[in-house]
C-alpha cells in the first residue's frame, strides 16, 4: 500500500493543475463570448498563416 | 450623439465660455476609450467575420472584435473615427448597427459576481472530483487504517471547500432567518453543517460512512444552478443598459442669451428652452417662440401631427418635427406628465408582485417539509435506539438525500434554455417569472402607434395622381424632413418619377413647404394652408396656383412581421384586442386590416389599464405589447408585458420582455416556447419527487449509505438537466 503515498498526491497535483488552469482561463476572458468562439473556430480566415 | 453620451463634459459652466476646453476635453476622452456598437441582427460565422473585415477597412480602426453572445463589437481605433461612421459602414455591409455608450457598458463587462459564482463553482467542481475518487476507493473495499486514512484526506479537502464556496448560501440562509423566514438555503446550510459534523465525528471514530463526498458534490450542483440562473439574468440585465444607453437626458437651455447643454434635472420652472427638430421634449411647457408640428404619438397614440405656434402648451415626451422651438418651462422634473403617468406605473406595479414563482411554491412546500422529516427521524431512531450518533446519522443521511440539487436546477436549467432560444430569435427576459407568467397568456392586448405599426407613414395613393402632380410633389416634399414630405419623396423616387423644376423652394414651419412652379405658386403641406378641407386620413395636400388641392394620403406602415403574429396569435385560439389612443377611423382600418375582431379607439391610458384590469377580473392572462408612455400604465397591470427596443424608456422599464429587432414575429413563438418551458420545469419537480419518494424512506429506515446518496444525487441532477435541454 506505499504506492499510495505517491498516487494520492500525485492525483491532488494533477487535480489542482486544472483548476488552476481553469481560474486562469476565467481570468483571462476566455468565456465571454462562448457562441461566437465556438463559431470562429469553423471560421477559414487566417487557416494559411497565423493573425500578424 | 457621442459628444451627448459622455457625461457632463460641457455641464461645467467654464466649458461654454471656452468651447476649445470642450473639445479637448472630447480629445482626451477618444484617446483610449473604446466604441462599442450593438449588432441586434447577427448570428451566424459568417456575420462575425464580415462585420470585423468590414470595420477592419475603415483606416483608423486599430482592431475589431465581435462578441457573438452579446451580439455587440468593440472596436478601437484613433480619437478621429466617429461611432457614426463606424455605423454607417456596417449598415452598408447589410448590418443593423447603434452606437453604444462604453461607459455604461463596462460595468456589465466585468460580471464580479458572476465570475465569484464562477469561482466558487469551479472549486467545489474540483474538490467533488478529487472526494468522490477517494470514496470509490472506500466503496469498493477499502476498510481500516486506509479507509480512515482517505475519510481524513476527503475530510482536508471538502472543509475548506465548503467554507468557500458555500459562502453565497450561508449569507443567503442567514439573511433569511433573521427575517425570521425558511427559504431554500435553510434546509441546504443545514444538511451541509449536519452531513459534515456527523462525518467528522465518525471519521474520528473510525465509523464506515463520512459523507464528505454528498457534501461537496451537493454545493457543486446547487452553485452550477444558481450560476446558470446568474449568468441568463446578467446577460438580460447588460442588453437592457444597453438599451438605456442609447437615450440621452440632455436638454439646451437659454441662459442669459447663450445656448447651454444641460441635464435635464437641472432644468428650472421659467427657464427657455430650445428643442430642435427632430428633438424631445423634455419638460412640460408653452411654445415662447417658433412654429412646428409635435408628433405625440408616444403619450396619446395619436398618428396624425399636431399643429405648433406660440401660446400652445406641450408636454414632455412630445417629439418636435419641422421647425426650432423654443419653449418656457412650466413643470420640470418630478411634476411634468411624463412623471404623473410613471406614478400610474407605481400603483400598478404593487399589484404585480403578487406572483409567486413555481420555484418558491416548490420551496415553500420543501423547506418545512425536509426539516420535519429529518427531526422525526432523529427521533425515532433516538427513542428506538438510545444511541446519538446513529440517530444523528440518519438524521443527516435523510437531509443528505433529499437535498434540492434537482430542485435547484429544475427550474434555473429550463429558464436559460428557453431564454437563450428566445435572445436568439430577438427577445429580452428581463424579469425571472416572465417566462412563467408568458405561458399562462390566454388574452394578447396590442398597442397600434409603434407597436403593430412602424410609426412611419407610407404614401397610398401615388397612382391616382398624374405624372405632373407627382413630380411637383416630389419637388416639394425633398425640401423638408417631415415624416410626410420624407416618405413621399422616397415613393416618388421608388417609383422613377424625377421631381419638376420648382424655384423659390421654401420650407414654412409647421405649415409646410412652397414653391414657384411655371410662374404659379405650388405648396405642399396642411389643409388650411393649402385652401382643402380636412379629412380623417393622414394627409398632405397639394395646391398649384389656385386649382383645387390634390390629396396625397398616407397610412400608417405595419411593422415587420405585425400580421404573422398576430396571426399566429390566432390561430393558437388566443383572444387578440386591439386598444390605441388615436381616433376611431384609423384604428378601425388597421384592425380590419390585421384581421382584429375586438379594438377599441380613443383610449386613455388609464382606460387601457382599466380595461386590463377587467379582463384579469374575468379571469383572463392578459399579455399587453405597447411602446408609448400611454402604455406604461397598461404594461404593468397586465400579466406580463413586451415592448420593442423603439419604445420609451419608461415603457421598456415597465415590459417584462423586450423585443430587441424591429420585427413583431417571435411573440407567437415566445408563447409556445413559454408553454413548452413551464411543461419541463414542471416535468423536472416531478421527476425530482420521484427520486425523493423512493429515497427517502431508503434514508428513514437507515439502509442510506453514502454511495446511495451519492448515486440519487447525480442521477436526478443529470436527468433533470437532461430534460431541459430537450426544450423545443
């Protein structure tokens, strides 16, 4: 059972690295605008080169 | 208009001895400040990019992004770019646009407590996850120094997360009880403080069952609820200021001979006033000075003009058309009719909010009922068993099992898929019980001035005047921006007539407009002033020289999509009255026109709301569509109200719905998505009761265990989600 006192941490780490990944995309605007970004990724502008 | 919407840069009076500080005042403002632009219309990819393209062009404009949920785009761009500019580029690419005031619009952009919510949620999110793998573990075996040991871990995440993000329900528990009322929130604080005092007890008595995991999973739940509620009223509540952002409470005043812009709460009893064409009334008061036509269609529904010279009284709300006016002050503020018919609101207002929601009768049914379930059943097992900790254990179990999750989210999940259907189609729910309230309409009262019709005027009789007539008429009516003369020359100009050669040409306000045309003199405008006598009909008349005067009569345009809805209306057997305070030949014509059995002409306001008010007494849902200040009174004794965004402000504060496009077509469909919506959330309480039928006394009888109340738990949370989505 020692396999546990690395796989509970480890699980805890991985958990809190998405949290900290989703209160980051919070604060950072990403769901302002839900329907239109669902709709710009179908969008064909700039599929050839990235947005200069 | 930008000038207008920032607030009191030229309130100061230094700014009218200096008009230079104005406009540096204006630069300073533009350097970093954004446009923002309502686009009522778009929805598709394709919109998002044409428009950004489109704006994009203009030279000046740094960078432009649409914002398809809030249907607006925010654009930056050098201090020379005017908003207006920006509109008329886009109306050019085919898209509906109104400039938006940015300052008004940022506090909706930063949601705090939308984005709290969002927080809280997120953590109780994780939190869930990380518990319920642990209790997995516990379910499927674990026993001993590893089950205690994960109890202790769930039990170092779950509390911190718990003071955290159950903060929003225990301030809105304690603000309950010290009312000295139960809401919804009692019965959950109490569940989750019970479930986690047990827990630890029996964790720290090496016990089997800690409920760490329930706990945790039932914040989560409730806040995804009550953040879905959230977010629909937020977006409700930004497209409405959007809406107020576009009216301006500005007035120019005479002060000692020099024109100051003022707000128009700082506006004096005696004081001048000039209103400009096209402009509002802001105060009631007599004409000093000038004539003109006033259109009073918002106060009275009047279509036709009414004649303006000095020594008549007019009221604020009243639009200017022709020629400047300058008016004395009489009333201002508080005292002027616009404000005597919002007091009307006022009274008719505390009748509203006798509705109770099927939300808070469901909690007013649970609340009580959870709380006596849970104390008997301490009970019984007390006096059975003589044993505390058993008989708190199943009393927590059973608060535990019949948590609200699926209550909280029966109706919140079913509200933001109906009123996201609708903003898609149009239509703004600013009330939480509008939809609710919608699908109980069985009487739809309609305004006629600027609801079922446009409020501009459309010529009828081209045809019967020959080619001539039509071209001096042309020639004539080009002069002026009367709503007459404008849609006569834009019917001539439709149909390919050129205007004749008319020298002289002069606009006579409040009159109309003349002319020399072959050495006679041709004039287009008032009866009286043409020599004709006046007819019912909305009419222009044209004399050349001293033949007799030629009609050109007009009709009232319908609004886009008025037939199909009412209709619609129709055909779904609702009863449609047609209610309007002009006179009784035109409303007469429009409802044969529509189809309308039941209209009355010459309507008061306060006849429009007793009349509401009668039909409610019958027994009757009324739903009232108005948009003019003599509706406001209707628009709040109804049952629930609509207004199109071109009404008064005052009557989109009074409408619980508010119809953001120009077309009246969705009003049909917002009563069947109504209906179909309360069905759901109706379907979700039962479903919800069902899962509490067969729980509960699983919980009484102590054969709860935590994997049970995990498992009731998610499986009604998920199918009363799953329900409401299938919302048609």
């Amino acid at each position: 059972m020692e396999v546990l006192s690395y796989l509970i941490p480890i699980s805890l780490l991985l958990g809190g690295v998405g949290l900290v990944a989703f209160l980051y995309t919070v604060r950072s605007n990403q769901y302002d605008d839900p329907e239109g970004d669902a709709r710009r990724i179908l969008n064909k502008d700039w599929d050839d080169h990235p947005k200069p | 208009m930008t000038a207008a919407l920032r607030p009191s840069i030229s309130a100061c009076p230094a700014c009218v001895a200096a008009p230079g500080a104005q406009a540096l005042a204006e630069q300073a403002l533009h350097k970093d400040a954004q446009i923002a632009l309502s686009l009522p219309t778009i929805h598709c990819s394709a919109c998002i990019s044409t428009v950004e393209k489109a704006l994009a062009a203009v030279p000046g404009v740094r960078s432009a992004r649409v914002n398809l949920t809030l249907r607006r785009a925010t654009v930056e761009a050098d201090p020379a770019i005017m908003p207006d500019q920006l509109v008329k580029v886009l109306e050019g690419a085919g898209y509906e646009a109104h400039e938006l005031d940015a300052g008004t619009l940022s506090v909706t952009q930063n949601d705090r407590a939308g984005r709290d919510l969002l927080m809280r949620m997120a953590v109780a999110g994780f939190a869930m996850m990380n518990v319920m793998l642990l209790s997995v573990a516990v379910w499927s075996g674990a026993t001993d120094a590893t089950r205690d040991l994960f109890h202790w871990i769930s039990a170092a995440i779950a509390l911190p997360t718990l003071a955290f993000s159950g903060v929003p329900f225990y301030k809105s528990a304690w603000a309950a009880l010290r009312a000295r009322r139960l809401n919804m929130d009692v019965p959950i604080v109490l569940a989750l403080v019970l479930a986690l005092a047990t827990s630890l007890w029996e964790t720290a008595l090496s016990g089997h069952h800690a409920y760490f995991d329930a706990t945790v999973a039932l914040v989560f739940f409730l806040l995804t609820g009550r953040y879905l509620d959230h977010r629909t009223r937020a977006i409700a509540r930004s497209a409405a200021q959007e809406l107020s952002a576009l009216e301006v409470p500005r007035a120019i005043a005479l002060r000692d001979g020099a024109e100051v812009q003022l707000p128009v709460a700082e506006l004096r009893i005696g004081d001048l006033i000039l209103v400009r064409p096209g402009g509002r009334m802001p105060v009631d008061g007599v004409i000093a000075d000038g004539r003109s036509e006033i259109d009073r269609s918002l106060l009275t529904g009047e279509t036709l003009p009414v004649f303006a010279e000095p020594g008549r009284a007019v009221s604020a709300g009243e639009v200017n058309l022709t020629g400047p006016l300058t008016i004395r002050a009489t009333a201002v503020g508080r005292d002027t009719s616009l404000h005597r018919m919002a007091d009307l609101v006022a009274i008719a207002e505390s009748g509203r909010s006798r509705y109770t929601s099927l939300a808070d009768s469901a909690a007013k049914l649970y609340a009580p009922g959870v709380h006596i379930l849970s104390a008997l059943s301490f009970l019984g097992w007390y006096l059975y068993s003589w044993d505390v900790r058993t008989a708190l254990n199943i009393a927590a179990a059973v608060l535990i099992i019949t948590c609200p999750c699926a209550l909280g989210l029966a109706v919140p999940a079913v509200t933001t898929a109906a009123s996201g259907r609708l903003f898609r189609k149009g239509m703004l729910i600013k009330d939480a019980t509008a939809l609710e309230r919608l699908a109980q309409v069985d009487t739809v009262v309609f305004d006629k001035t600027g609801t079922l019709t446009a409020g501009t005027p459309e010529l009828t009789n081209l045809s019967a005047h020959d080619g001539n007539d039509a071209a001096i008429a042309m020639a004539l009516a080009q002069m002026s921006s009367h709503p007459l003369a404008v849609s006569l020359a834009n019917a001539a100009r439709a149909a390919g007539i050129t205007p004749a050669k008319v020298d002289d040409l002069a606009e006579v306000p409040g009159y109309g407009t003349q002319g020399i045309w072959q050495g006679q003199r041709v004039r287009l405008g008032r009866a009286a002033w043409t020599g004709a006598t006046p007819g019912a009909e909305t009419t222009a008349w044209l004399a050349i020289g001293d033949a007799a005067p030629r009609a050109f009569t007009f009709t009232d345009r319908l609004r886009p999509g008025a037939a199909n809805a009412v209709q619609h209306l129709m055909r779904q057997g609702k009863r449609v009255i047609l209610m309007s305070g002009d006179t009784e030949p035109v409303v007469a014509a429009l409802a044969a026109r529509l189809g309308i059995a039941e209209w009355k002409a010459d309507a008061l306001p306060a006849d429009k709301a007793a009349r509401i008010a009668e039909l409610q007494a019958e027994g009757q849902h009324v739903l009232m569509v108005g948009d003019g200040l003599n509706d406001t009174a209707a628009l709040t004794a109804a049952d629930v109200s609509i207004s199109p965004a071109s009404a008064l402000d005052a009557a989109r504060v009074a409408s619980d719905i508010v119809l953001l496009g120009s077309d009246l077509e969705p009003i049909g469909d917002a009563l069947t998505t109504a209906q179909s919506a309360i069905r759901r959330i109706k379907e979700n309480f039962r479903i919800a009761t069902w899962y509490n039928v067969i729980a509960v006394p699983v919980a009484v009888i102590g054969l709860a265990t935590p994997l049970v109340a995990a498992l009731a738990m998610s499986l009604s949370s998920i199918t009363v989600s799953l329900n409401a989505l299938r919302l048609k």
